[in-house]
C-alpha cells in the first residue's frame, strides 16, 4: 500500500492530485499509514526551504546557521505574539490519528513564546499548542496528540516569537533559534474517514467540449521514455458505440511538462452528443460534448462572476449573496480628517480590496468583449455590470485635480469572512500616475462605448480631466508602494509609459483630437507593446491606436509591425507546445492562466487588424488549455468539467465551502511563491506546478482581471 503522505502524491502533479467532489475514473481509496517525518526540511539542511515568516507590525529576518537551525533575529518583536510568526506549510492532520511533534530550541535572552499546529483560516484555533519558557539551554519540546477536529488537508505550524505573555517589557533586539522539527503519524488505527486521490486522465481535452465546426485535439501523454504510438477511438457515452478513430500523431517530448505526447485528431467528428476518447493502454479521456451552445454556459457563469464580486450593495444568491458591505466612508492615508465616499465596485479577487490598476483592465476588456461581440450577450446585461465598475472608479478621482487615488482597502487582508465582515477601517492609498493614466483610458473607452447614454458626458469629462493632471505631473521615478504598515495588495509599476501611451491612444480614437496624436507619436511603440496584463499595458495602446483614424503613416506602419510581431511571438510558442498553449517554458509564473487568456485576446486583437485565420484558431487552441487540454488535466474555470478546482483561494468561496462557478484560477505557478506550493510541488515540471489548495494564493486565486480576458475570448469564439 502507498503511504499517504501528501508531498508524495502531488510532487508529480502530471499525475496524482486531489478532489474531493466530483468522481472521475480511476478512483483508488487509501488508508493512511504510520509515517516518517510530515515537516520537510525540518533540520534546514537546505537552507530556508519549505520556511517563512509572516510579520504583522513586527521585524526580523529569517536566517539559518552554520550548525543548521533556524534563526530568527529579532529587530521589534511588536505589540503581540503573531507580530513575528515563522511557519511550515505542506502536511495533513487526519480525524483520529494520533501524532507525535517535537523540536529543539534556544534563545540568546530568557522569553516566552507560542508554538501551534493550527488552522489556517477562520479563526486560526489552535489543533496542539502551548507556551514555553526558553534561554541559552537548549530545550526539546515534545506532544504527542490526536487529532479530534475533522481531517485538515491544510494546516499551519506556527511559531510565534512576537511580544507575547511572559515576555520581558522592555525586550529588545534578540536572537532565538530552532532546529529537529519532526512530526510524525505514530496510530492511524482510529482515523475513520476515507481519502480519495483521484488519478488525472492521460488524454486531456477541452472537458466543456467542442462547437461541431471547431478543431478537436486531445494531448495523450506519457512518463515514460518511449515515443506514444497506437490508435483511438472516440466513443459515445450514450450507445457504446465507436463513431470515429484514428492514429496519434505527432509524438514527441514536451519539455515544459515533461512528458511524452501525442496528438489525437478528431476534427472531423461534428456530430452533436457526448462522447470519451479511449487510447488503449495510454486510458481514456473525461466525458466532453459536441454542441452548438457549448459556451452559452461557462460565458453566462463567467459574467457573473463580476455580479457576485460587487461591492457596498446586497448581492442576491442563495449560496454566495450577502447584504450591503464597506459602506462607510474611507480615510486619507497621512490625512484621516479628510474622507470620500467611494462605495461600489467590484472586490478585486480573493480578498475584498479595489484596486484601480487592475480594474482599468477588467473593465476595459469588458467593454472591448461587448464591443467586438455584441450577439454573445444577447442575454447579458454587461453594459450595467461594467457600468457598476465604472462608477466606482468615478469616486476614485479627486474633482479638483484629477488625480485618482490608487486603492481603497483596509490595512489588512481579512480573515475567513464574507465581504460585509470585514470591520476594518477603510483607507485611501495616495494617488498614482500609473492609476491615474489606467483610469483616463478606461473613462476615454467608455465614453465612446456608452455613447448612447446619458453617462458617456461624465465619463469623457473625467478621462480628460486625468489627463490633463498627467500633463502636469512626471511619473516620480519609483512609481506606488504600499504605505508603512500594508500589506494588501500593491498593484505597483517601475515605470509609467505604457499606462500613458494607452490613455492617449483612447483620447484619440474617442475624441479624434491631434494634440493627443501627436503626444502619442512621442512613444517608441516597440518599446511600448509588451502585454494585455495589469502592469504592462501597453498592447491596449497600440491595438486601440491603430483601429482608431489615425493616418496609416510611417508611425502607423511601425505600430502595427510591433503589434502583429508580438501575436507572432505567441503564435510560435503555439506551434512548439504540444497542447497548444502560447506559453514559453519558462512563463509559468503567478496568474500564468491569465497570460494564457491575454495571448487568447491577443489573436483575436490581432485578427481585426491582420485577419489570419491562423490567429482565431490559435485563440481557440487557449480555450481548450484552460478548459483542461493541459498536463494537471483541470479545467481551470470553477463549476466547470470534470475536473476542476474546488478549493480556490477565495473567502466568499471558503465560508461557503463551495467553489463559486465560473471562475478562472492562476493556474501553473512554477516560481512556487507561495509556501503551500514551495511544500509540495519543488519537483513537479514548470506545466504542472498547480494545485488545488486554499493556501495556494499563487495557483488557485481568482480575479476580476483574471476573468475579464477569459470572458473576452470565449465571447470571441463562439461561432
């Protein structure tokens, strides 16, 4: 029998992962097994891995020794005893197993401090703990437990070397030092729950399905080092019967994954059901269906998304509704006298922030979605839902100048809690050139696509009037920093040009004004179109540039070189990946889905200035990666195929225990840059470091703006 230890079954995520709803073929049932020690690295003989430290008004650096222990060195041990807090992600705490902790320590000065195996969430409550006394001895503490609560697949060890009772008042810079964690399942004689692993399909596909008309390919991959060879079927699910087959084609080894592939084909098969593909001793595909509707669904769920997400207003649904929330009026940050009504929004991803920088993105591909495609929301009100953004970000402009103020959030990151609980004081970060050039593009874009309403007026005025506080302000040459003391989301920017040249080529092709044009001309365009992301906007300027009335001269001419080269760039990638993805190896990074869904949005931009039919079905080919042609075989948007994630990192989602649908999650993250993932995927390939954890903040969160292009693409792509 395997021993369920859970850094074995996912550090090859190609393979192995965790659900806990959906069944899918090939489930397998494990019993938990005694085991050797759950804390990895837990002597630091490397280094730091696997560690980190959350700090909260408190300072230290986290170092380890030439003997190999841990130390933390304290600079301002805080006000309390989380103010400085080392901890360990990446082990299970299953109901009815007995454990047994233990691990060495000593400090340079007599003090108290706080350990903890608890969880990590809610109300953070404690599974085993305690105080204890430490000076210069080393000191072993020990516990051995059983674990009453229900099984935790995600639990914290915490340290917590802050201010804490007992301490001396007047505690100063010190030094306190651990070394030997070791926790280790010693009965698992009373665990009764069962886990179940669920085995990931060696044929992936789009798991939603395909239009009749649409190219069909499924990835059929191998570990092993053998070339994939042979033939498949496809096969409905209704009657048995095989209705197409063919041979893999195509195999070859594919470095991001790092796996044998080959390619299935079967584009050929238009006719409307459902149906499995089987490829011999490779296995068998999840279920997918053949429809004319098929994205009428997911393209519905996704818009709604944005409805569920407002903010200051009751929200109406019967798993995820709330009533009005951050309703009070925000402070100015190093000027709390002064305070402005900024109600509204949407709260940006899996915290309760907003954000302008990101929003300009959200919104704008939304009006750009509803623009390009407007008979895909026949049945959709997205007008007023961009409108409810819009307004909102009409609060973030200060009148008098122009100016826009970066965010509104509190100091914190909330609990476990839903939006209308979280207390906190609201505060005003200080404006920024970067917010306020994102802001004048998207209030220039929505004048011209709200042209037929009344709002349009108010939105030209306030586009033009962040402008005009651009033209008097340089970019300062650091860009926003979270003031002293923040830790919600930064959305900072090392430089300004892109959000300029984007905000001036959307003055011009609304107001057709050549002052504009000719302070556009001033930008190198190359330089300038590097991404449809949050920070480096610069693709919005060109495209909306060059499908505005400019004059198609030398400028022009070398604009659109830029643009089309940058498409090209990702059509390559295309070409070389053998599930079709506009990734590189090595672009694998936080919110990787989102570069995914750009480079989507990117073809289809593309298309209208260049039509290439090469472009739409390269577009194509980024839904059926996100819809599950990938190597974790998840379809990455919540609700969604067969397989796809029920844990995001998402509170709403959290308290309700249930994923809300329609949401995209990061995706891939192979730079690991959070704890969870450092713990469990260090050895998994840059394709396949995804899991689906809440304490994956950087695999398997969600945004506005991670969602906006997925709505912009599947909007593009549905005849």
């Amino acid at each position: 029998m395997k021993k369920l230890i859970f850094s074995l079954l996912v550090a090859s995520a190609l393979f192995v992962s965790f659900a806990f709803g959906k069944s899918v073929k090939n489930e397998e049932t494990e019993e938990p097994e005694k085991t050797s020690n759950l804390i990895k690295n837990g002597d630091f003989s490397k280094g730091k891995k696997f560690w980190d430290m959350f700090l909260s008004n408190g300072s230290a650096d986290q170092l380890v020794t030439e003997n190999g222990e841990m130390e933390i060195r304290i600079k301002n041990p805080g006000p309390y005893e989380y103010a400085i807090q080392p901890y360990f992600d990446g082990f299970f705490l299953y109901k009815g197993g007995v454990y047994k902790y233990s691990f060495d320590v000593h400090s340079s000065i007599e003090r108290t401090f706080e350990w903890r195996l608890q969880v990590n969430g809610r109300d953070y409550h404690a599974y085993v703990g305690g105080w204890d006394s430490v000076g210069k001895e080393t000191k072993h503490i020990e516990a051995t437990f059983t674990m009453r609560e229900p099984t935790d697949f995600s639990p914290r060890l915490v340290l917590n070397v802050g201010m804490g009772k007992g301490c001396p008042e007047d505690m100063k810079g010190h030094s306190i030092f651990f070394d030997n964690f070791n926790l280790e399942l010693v009965d698992a004689s009373g665990i009764t729950e069962i886990v179940t692993s669920t085995t990931t399909s060696n044929v992936n596909l789009n798991q939603l399905g395909y239009l009749p008309s649409a190219k069909k390919i499924a990835v059929v991959r191998s570990k092993k080092s053998a070339k994939i060879s042979g033939a498949f079927e496809v096969v409905d699910t209704k009657t048995e019967n095989v209705v197409f087959s063919g041979k893999l084609k195509n195999a070859k080894f594919n470095g991001a994954s790092g796996e044998q592939t080959a390619i299935a084909d079967f584009s050929k098969l238009s006719a409307e059901g459902t149906y499995k593909i089987k490829a011999g001793k490779y296995g068998e595909s999840f279920e997918f269906k053949i429809a004319t509707n098929i994205y009428d669904g997911i393209l519905k769920s996704a818009v709604r998304f944005f409805y569920l997400q407002r903010c200051g207003t009751k929200v109406q649904d019967a798993d995820f509704g709330h009533p009005e929330c951050h309703t009070t009026c925000a402070v100015v940050y190093g000027n709390v006298e002064t305070s402005y009504d900024v109600n509204g929004g949407w709260h940006d991803a899996g915290d309760y922030g907003r954000y302008v920088v990101p929003a300009a993105k959200a919104a704008c591909d939304l009006m750009l979605a509803y623009d390009h495609n407007k008979n895909a929301f026949a049945s959709e009100n997205i007008l007023d839902e961009i409108k409810y953004e819009l307004d909102w970000m009409l609060k973030m402009q200060i009148p008098e100048t122009g100016a826009v103020f970066h965010k509104v959030s509190c100091r914190e990151f909330p609990g476990e809690v839903m939006p209308q609980d979280e207390k906190d004081r609201l505060v005003l970060c200080p404006v920024s050139t970067a917010a306020t050039a994102d802001f004048a593009a998207a209030m220039a874009m929505a004048s011209r696509i709200f042209k037929d309403y009344e709002e349009s007026a108010k939105y030209s005025s306030a586009a033009k009037k962040a402008w005009e506080y651009l033209e008097k302000t340089p970019f300062d040459g650091k860009g926003f920093t979270n003031p002293i003391l923040f830790t919600t989301g930064a959305y900072n920017d090392s430089q300004d040009a892109d959000e300029r040249f984007w905000a001036l080529a959307e003055l011009y092709k609304t107001f057709g004004d050549e002052k504009y044009l000719e302070l556009l001309k001033a930008y190198n365009p190359v330089e300038i179109g590097q991404d449809l992301g949050w920070q480096q906007v610069g693709l919005y300027g060109l495209y909306e540039y060059l499908s505005s009335d400019a004059p198609k001269d030398s400028f022009y001419q070398k604009a659109q070189k830029a643009f089309l080269s940058k498409a090209n760039e990702k059509l390559k990638n295309v070409a070389m990946d053998s599930y079709d993805v506009s990734l590189s190896m090595y672009e694998y990074v936080w919110g990787s889905n989102m570069g995914v869904a750009n480079n989507g949005m990117l073809f289809l931009l593309a298309d209208k200035i260049s039509p290439n039919k090469k472009y739409k079905e390269a577009a194509k080919c980024q839904i059926d990666y996100l819809l599950g042609k990938n190597t974790t075989s998840y379809c990455f948007v919540t609700g969604f195929g067969t397989l796809s994630p029920i844990l995001p990192h998402h509170r709403p989602s959290q308290v309700a225990k249930k994923p809300m649908p329609g949401m995209l999650v990061g995706g891939p993250d192979s730079k690991l840059e959070d704890p969870f993932a450092r713990a469990n995927l260090s050895d998994a390939p840059y394709a396949a470091c995804y899991i689906d954890s809440v304490q994956s903040y950087s695999c398997n969160e969600v945004t506005i703006y991670w969602n906006s292009p997925f709505v912009y693409l599947i909007s593009g792509c549905m005849d």
